[in-house]
C-alpha cells in the first residue's frame, strides 16, 4: 500500500464517488416508474397515432375495469355477491361508474332525458309539429300503447305524445349489452356473474390503479364474507390490471435477476479470486453503473420504464468485465502498489476502447423516436461509462494492486490457453456454419422478424385469455375500430360529430352497425340545439295544431294539454353545456367520448358496435368528405407502428455498428487490424441470427438490441486479443480475465433468457450464446503471429 | 290435468279462477288435454304464415287503438312480426337477436339482457316450436279445452314481467295459433287475432 495512490488523492477520488453515488439515489428515490406500453410508442406520431398514444395513456379504455364472480354456490348468490361489491365500490368514491346490469343508477340520467327532450331529440324539426307531423308522431307512439313496449311509454304519453324520450332512449341503449340474470349482468358462457368500472384516476396512474384494484379485492371480501368455500371467485382484468400487473412483474423480475446474479455471479468471483475484499470491489462499478444509468434516465425522461430497469441487470454482464479486466490485470507488479498505473498504462486504453465502442453502438438508439429504446440508449451510455470510471479512478483507490488470491485463476488461465489453441483448428468449421446460418436467414428472408408488438408485453396468457372472456360478455365495443374526431374548439368538435353521426344512421341501417355511442346524444352541438328549440311553436299555434291534428283519433285534445305546456317551458330552456353534465349523472359517458387534448382544441370518440356484415373501407368512405375525421383501427395502427418502430430500430442499430467500425478504424489505424477484430463480431452476428432462424424464434426489436450488446461487449475481447497479437505477450492473467469476463456475461444473460419477461429473455437469449462465440471467434479468428 | 294438479299444489289465490276450470277439466277423463300434447301438437308445424289485426284497449282512449300486418314463423326459433296499419314497423328474431325496424330506423338488441322481454318472445316463439321447456321457465301455463279449441294461459314467473303483464292467453285449434290476447297490470288490453295463410 505504500506506494499506492497518494493519501488525499484518494480521499478526495472516493468522497467524490460517494457524492456522486448519493445524489444518483436521490434523483431515483424521487422518480416514478412507469410499465405502460406508453414508453414504446413513437414521440413524433402522426395524426392517427397520436390518437391511439392518447387512448392508450388516457382514454376510457386505460380506465376500464372488469370484474368476474365466478362458481360459488348458484346465480342467486353471484347477484347477491355483484349487487354488494358494486355497492360498496360505488361508495368507496374510487371509481366514476360501476355497473353491474342494476339498472337503478339510470333513474337519474332518465330524467335529464325527460326534462331536457326537446334539446336531445334528433327528430325535433319544424316539420314534426306541423299538424301532420304532429299526426305522424302521435300515431306512432300510440302504436306502442297496449304493447308490451308501450308500458314505458304510457306514464310519459300526456306531456310527451310525440315519443321524444322514447327517440333519445332508443340512442342511448347499447346495441349489444350482457345477458342478465336475478337482475345483474352475467355471462353467456360461464357461471360468471359481471361487473364493469372505470376508475376516476386517470390510467397513467399506476399507483392510483393499483389502490382501485385493491379496493375490488377488499370490497369483495366484505361481500363474501362467512360464505367460506362458496363464495364465487374473484376475477379481475382490463388495462389498469395490466399495468398493475407488468409493474409489479418487471419488478419482482429485476429483484430476482438481481438476486440470483448476485449470488451466482459472488460464487464465481470468489472462484476467481478466492477473496470477499475482491468480490465487493468487482460489485461497486455494478452498482454505481446501475445508479448512473437509472438516474440519468430519471433525469433526461422524467421517469423510468420498468423495462428499462429490468435492462439495468443485463448491464452488470458488462460492467462487472471492467472490474475483472483491473483486479487480474493489475496484478503482479515489480513494485508494491504500482500495478493500478501499469494497468492504466497497458490496459485501460483497450477498456477504453471498447467502452467507446460499445457507448458508439448505444448512442444510435439515443435518436430513437421511441422513448423506451432512447431510455435503453441513455441507460447503457451513462451506466457503461460510470462504471468504467470507477473502474479506472475509483478502484485503484481501493486496491492498486488488484485481487491478490489466486483462486481457480490459474485453472482458468490455463483452460483459456487451451481455447486459444485450440479454436483456430475450428475456423473452417465457423466459416461453413456461417455461410449456412446467412442461407437460412436468406431463404426465411422477412419472416425472420416477424414478433409483433405483444410479444413485448409482459401479460400472461392465462390472463390474456381471461380478458378476451370478460370482454366478450361484457360486449363492450371492443375498441378495434375507433372514429375519431378532432377539431379546434368543442363547439366545431360537437359539430363534426353530429355531421358524422348521420353518416353512421346510414351504415347502422344498412345493416353494417348494430350501433354506436357518440357524446353528442349526451351533448348536442349549441347549434343544434338551438334549430330544435327554434322549431318548436307557441303555446296557442300548437294547442290549435294538436286539436286539427288529433281529428278522427280516439284521443280528447286536451288530454295533450301538459304536452302543450311542457313544449312552452322547453323554449326558454338555457342549451345544455358540458360543464353543466359534468355534474350529472351523465359525466361519465361524456368524460369517455370528449375531452381537450394535451396539444390543444378538442376531441370527440364514436365507439362502433359491429355486426358481422361490417367493411372498414364502406365506414371509411363514408365519413371521407368530414376531413377531421379519421377511422383509427387499432389492431392495425399498432401494428403499423412496430413495422416503424422495428424498421426504424434497424437503422439505429446499422448506425450504430457503423460507428463502432469507424471507431476501431480511427483508432487501429489499420485495415488489416479492423478487419482481425471485426470478423469475430461479424461471424457471432450471424452465427447467433442462424441459431434463432433455425430454431424458428421469431425475432423483433429486442432482439435487434441484444445483437448490438454482442458487438458492444464482443468488441472488448476481439480488442483484447488484437493487443495480444499486438504486444505479443499471450500472458496468463490476460486470458484468465477475458475467460472470467465471458462466464460472468455468459451466466447473467443466461439468466435473463429464461426470465418470465418476454423483453428481457429476447435480449437473454441472443446475449449469451452470442457473447461466448465472440470470444471463441476472437481466438479462433485471431491472427496469431509466429512465436 | 297434470299441469292442472301442480297448479294446485303450487298454490297462489291469483290463479284460482284457473285452477278450478282445470279442475273441472280433470273431472271429465274425456276432455283430458294437457301441455304435453298441445306442445306436440304445435311441434309439428315447422314453418308458419298468418295475418293479423290487433285492438288494443288502452284507458283514456275514447275507442280501441288498431293495427294489422303479418306474422312468420320459421322453427325452431325465427319469428317476424310485420305491422302494416297503422305504422308499417317490423320486429325480427331469430335466436338470441331482436332487431326492431320503425321510422326507418333499425335498431338491434339482444334478447337475453333483457329477460322480460325475451319471456314475452318465449311466450310466441316456444308456444309455435312447441317447446314447454322454454314455456316453463318463464311461465306457470294452464291448457284448457281439447285439441280442436284450446287455450293457453301464461302468467309470468319473472317478477319484472308480471309487474307488467298479468296474464297472457293464446288460443287456437290443432297445431295452428289463432289468437293472442295479453291482460296488462294496470287494466290495459290488447286482443289479437290470427288468420294462417294456406
């Protein structure tokens, strides 16, 4: 220790690293992790996709959640257990609507419709109370009286003869509800009583989600509380489970990575160097790089994806080489506590160089129009860099002269001799899997890359499955086909809606909806609801007309009279505004379907109900001639958006490796030399690709993201052995440290492919067999001068 | 008889006046006609046409409310009811889908979310298909009479229906519906009258 690194040097170098640490903590303590698929849509959308980003992040759909009682004893006591939780939920305040087929919280909004009839009705027109429009109306709601239907109709029939509430209703009824049973919604298929809640935290809002979740659970309880093993089970899903879900998962997921990695990857260490001191010190470039890479994401985003911390346990395959790489190779120098600047002076300019050329292939996704592969970039630059910091300036501090035991190193050293003999026999061999693997890939051509988005969500089958049965017994519209509007101000918004409402009349008449739900049944435009009330007569004009009008009918005129007096009061009705539903019973339903979008002006949503018979391209011509409205197919827009998203990752990921070759070039100065280091990377490349194309993996951006980890961390040791062949010196602790290096890369990716995380083993499973044949390709492909 | 005597066992004051016709109808063997074998009856007819007029008693009408139009019936579970006076309107099923047409505007729903109207199509469609199954589980049902005239009383199980509806009575002869006539909660009536076409 003597001649180690001066005394206040080293105080100052390790006070601060700890600051540096510290403050890195306390950006993270403040963040917010996010898990919505929010960080993979596109930061430049165009306009229909900025639609989707917006439902995904805010719409009703991110709010909406579905509750299943399933078994127990009978249909009786699902209704019993439905009508107790949608009460208690009801009055927890959590959620903006519950229903659950109890048809009772419609009373309310069943007298805004009554009391505001002339303002709502489509078929309030001067026509209609003309003395044979009035004729007509009256004929056709009296063809209801003495039906069953008519039952509804008849207490309304003196003050509203012309079958406004009736017309309003028809609108507001969706076309396709739940099969009710004892009074609740229950399902078509299962003994499964229904429920359906949208929650007034907004769907971003994972923590207010999870608080809505846990409320059902405990509502639930209180509701099948003593009834033991009869009680009906809990099922729970929708987007807000899912988030829940994907958060706690990613989570639980990076804990356990971290956990096993840790352990797997001391025993290792202390294989290697048969020292605790060296163990903690191999993890502290680790740790700071996981602290820097989060934090500085916190800090350029805001806030971090979950996915995005889970990556942070594939960075400690990397980080922990440079730790490696210092405690073997500084070892061994002639005077005590001068092997750190030995190292400094023969190793860290390839550390360097490899940092710089894995930060180059990073620094590509940093110009990713997709949030969640620019934090990815973010991430692994300031995670790398960090740790190759501490490893160059904070490390020596800690021990100038590296590990000291010996371990199983020389054990290592010398199986790393023998591989380094021993691969250039195999040259041939990779040559001709090589050629193969680019055949394959040639013959599979596009549909190599052929995951789709959902491949990256982190949602279990199970419960993919159990969402697809609630939806369908709830019969929800279930959002694949959205016509959006979008105009400056509300008033135009409401407008356009109304203009595009007309148009759907015709497609639901020809058969092609069963229906749709628009806001502006809800909330005409102030223009329409003025030409209604414009339209209707003075008191006296239409006392004469329904007089001349019920001629011939068995009906007194003056029976019509509250009619005639109801018409009076709706004219100096004030127009319904938004503000004043939002009040009401009615929020819900316009919160939904209208809202001020983040960018300015307006939006309004129709959600279709389908029937079989329906054509998206007949929907879109249809609405062709309204140019601020747009059909939004979700299933296709999403889509389309991974096409772009892959397409554009591809590029980022050619950049990258463009300017990893740039580099190496700058630096070796040497043709010959790039190619010695480039071949290997190249060959690991294509041989891992040939390995997923054979074993039929379809392959997405994730995986484009690991073949860039390949170059980053191959690039290393391709480096070490050109300085190998360089200097000549094939010393021992060299290869014991690239050996060590590959196992611990090897193990921790190899636990990532087998996580439960469809992201995070896609990397995994193209890391780990692609990190060990860069090191076998480095020496097999290694120009090895005479000795 | 035998739906005259679990009648009986069932109890209930409302349906006595039911009950002791049926009674009367156990007491003479020769005029025996129960569900079973009107259903069977019904059951043979697979496919049906008929015309219908309709008057409807509706208090605080000076007169009966009228219409007609026609009705099919496609086994085992497709029944149109086309209104041609005074509206022409038109109510479709067929399995689980009622699709109302009136005004020119078309409108769809599914039977089985709202129960009590699918019992008062189950009262129609399971009566024509001869399926007492269905019958039963919307209706207590009382036969009277003997296959050449019969007539069916329905009084609905569903507490929602029979706040609505008191009482419904199809007639007919044979296989063949000839009449439907629906007592309303509240003294409304409407009385419909059936003519097959041959």
């Amino acid at each position: 220790m003597s001649a180690g690194p001066s005394r206040t040097r080293r105080t100052w170098v390790l006070l601060l690293w700890l600051a540096a640490v510290l403050a890195g903590v306390a950006v993270i303590s403040r963040t917010q992790f996010s898990a919505d698929l929010s960080a993979f849509l596109p930061a430049s959308p165009d306009a229909r996709q900025r639609v989707l980003i917006e439902q995904l992040q805010s719409g009703v759909a991110s709010r909406t959640l579905m509750v299943g009682l399933e078994g127990g004893k009978d249909a009786l006591q699902r209704a019993e257990v439905s009508r107790a939780l949608g009460k208690g939920m009801r009055a927890s305040g959590l959620y903006e609507q519950v229903q659950n087929g109890d048809h009772s919280e419609w009373q309310e909004a069943g007298t805004f419709v009554f009391d505001r009839r002339y303002q709502l009705s489509p078929d309030v027109t001067p026509e209609r109370f003309s003395v044979d429009g009035l004729r007509d109306a009256l004929t056709d709601t009296m063809s209801m009286l003495g039906t069953p239907a008519g039952n509804l109709v008849r207490p309304l029939f003196e003050r509203d003869p012309t079958g406004e509430t009736q017309r309003i209703a028809e609108g507001l009824i969706p076309a396709t509800s739940p099969r009710t049973e004892e009074g609740v919604w229950v399902s078509r298929t299962a003994p499964r009583a229904m429920l359906l809640a949208t929650t007034k935290a907004s769907g971003s809002d994972i923590d207010a989600q999870a608080i809505g979740i846990a409320r059902i659970e405990t509502e639930y309880a209180k509701a099948t509380q003593g009834m033991g093993a009869d009680a009906p089970k809990l099922q729970l899903s929708g987007a807000p489970v899912f988030s829940v879900q994907s958060r706690d998962k990613i989570k639980g997921e990076a804990i356990h990575l971290a956990i096993v990695g840790a352990i797997v990857m001391g025993c290792l260490l202390l294989a290697a160097f048969a020292s605790p001191k060296a163990l903690v010190i191999a993890v502290l470039p680790v740790l700071t790089g996981v602290v820097a890479g989060t934090a500085a994401v916190a800090l350029v985003f805001g806030s971090v994806h979950g996915l995005t911390m889970g990556f942070g346990s594939t960075l400690i395959g990397e980080t922990v080489d440079y730790a490696i790489y210092y405690l073997i190779q500084a070892r061994g120098a002639a005077v005590r506590g001068t092997g750190w600047q030995r190292w400094r002076d023969l190793n860290w300019p390839t550390v360097r160089l490899g940092l710089l050329t894995s930060v180059c292939g990073f620094a590509a996704l940093l110009f990713s129009g997709f949030p969640g592969l620019a934090q990815l970039g973010v991430f692994s630059i300031a995670g790398l860099v960090a740790a190759a910091l501490v490893t160059r300036h904070g490390l020596p501090m800690l021990a100038p002269d590296g590990a000291t035991g010996m371990g199983m190193r020389r054990h290592m050293a010398r199986a790393a001799s023998g591989i380094v003999e021993a691969m250039p026999r195999f040259r041939i061999g990779f040559l001709v899997l090589a050629v193969g693997a680019v055949a394959l890939m040639a013959w599979q051509g596009g549909t190599l890359w052929r995951a789709s988005l959902s491949s990256m969500s982190p949602i279990s089958k199970a419960s993919q499955e159990l969402d697809a049965s609630l939806r369908e017994d709830i019969g929800a519209s279930d959002g694949g086909t959205l016509v959006v509007i979008q105009a400056a101000d509300e008033q135009a918004t409401l407008r356009i809606t109304e203009a595009a409402g007309q148009r759907l009349d015709a497609l639901v008449g020809e058969g092609q909806l069963s229906g749709y739900e628009t806001v502006t049944r809800m909330l005409p435009s102030v223009a329409a609801q003025q030409a209604r009330i414009g339209s209707l007569p003075d008191a006296a004009t239409l006392r004469t007309r329904v007089a001349q009008a019920t001629e011939g009918m068995p009906l007194a005129p003056d029976r019509l009279e509250p009619f005639v007096a109801s018409v009076e009061a709706a004219r100096s009705l004030a127009p319904i505004t938004r503000e004043e539903l939002a009040k009401g019973p009615m929020a819900p339903v316009v919160r939904a379907l209208m809202f001020e979008r983040p960018g300015g002006g307006w939006s309004s949503l129709i959600a279709l109900h389908t029937t079989d018979r329906f054509e998206k391209a007949k929907l879109v011509t249809a609405l062709a001639p309204l140019p601020e409205v747009q059909v939004v197919d979700i299933g296709a827009e999403l889509g389309s958006l991974y096409d772009r998203y892959l397409h554009e990752a591809f590029v980022q990921v050619m950049l990258g490796a463009l300017a990893v070759v740039v580099l190496l070039g700058l630096y070796l100065r040497s043709l010959r030399r790039l190619v010695a280091v480039c071949q290997p990377l190249l060959l690991a490349v294509v041989l891992t690709l040939g390995g997923m194309a054979a074993l039929q993996v379809p392959l997405g951006i994730l995986h484009l993201v690991g073949l860039l980890l390949i170059v980053a961390v191959g690039s290393n040791y391709a480096l070490f052995f050109d300085q190998l062949q360089e200097t000549g010196r094939a010393d021992e602790d060299t290869l014991a440290s690239l050996m060590l290096a590959n196992l611990t890369t090897v193990v921790s990716f190899g636990l990532i492919a087998i996580s439960d995380i469809p992201a995070l083993s896609a990397i995994g499973r193209v890391v780990a067999p692609g990190a060990l044949l860069a090191l076998l390709l480095s020496a097999a492909f290694g120009k090895r001068r005479a000795r | 008889m035998i739906s005259g005597l679990k009648t009986f066992t069932d109890g209930g004051l409302r349906r006595a006046r039911w009950m002791l016709v049926s009674l009367l109808c156990a007491a003479a063997p020769a005029w025996a006609f129960d569900l079973g074998e009107l259903m069977g009856l019904l059951a043979k007819q697979k496919q049906g046409e008929a015309t219908f007029t309709e008057q409807r008693y509706v208090r605080g009408f000076d007169g009966p409310l009228a219409a007609s139009g026609t009705l099919s019936f496609t086994a085992p579970d497709q029944l149109v009811r086309r209104t041609l006076t005074p509206r022409p309107e038109t109510m479709a099923v067929d399995g689980n889908n009622l699709v109302l047409s009136r005004s020119g505007r078309t409108r769809s729903m599914t039977l089985d979310s709202v129960p009590e109207l699918q019992g008062l199509v189950e009262a129609m469609r399971a009566t024509l298909a001869g399926n007492s199954q269905v019958l039963e589980r919307y209706f207590k049902s009382t036969v009277i009479g003997g296959a050449d005239a019969w007539t069916l009383d329905l009084a609905p199980v569903d507490s929602r229906l029979s706040s609505q509806i008191a009482v419904l009575r199809l007639s007919g002869k044979a296989g063949e519906v000839l009449g439907v006539e629906m007592e309303f909660r509240g003294g409304d009536r409407s009385v419909m009258t059936i003519v097959p076409k041959r």
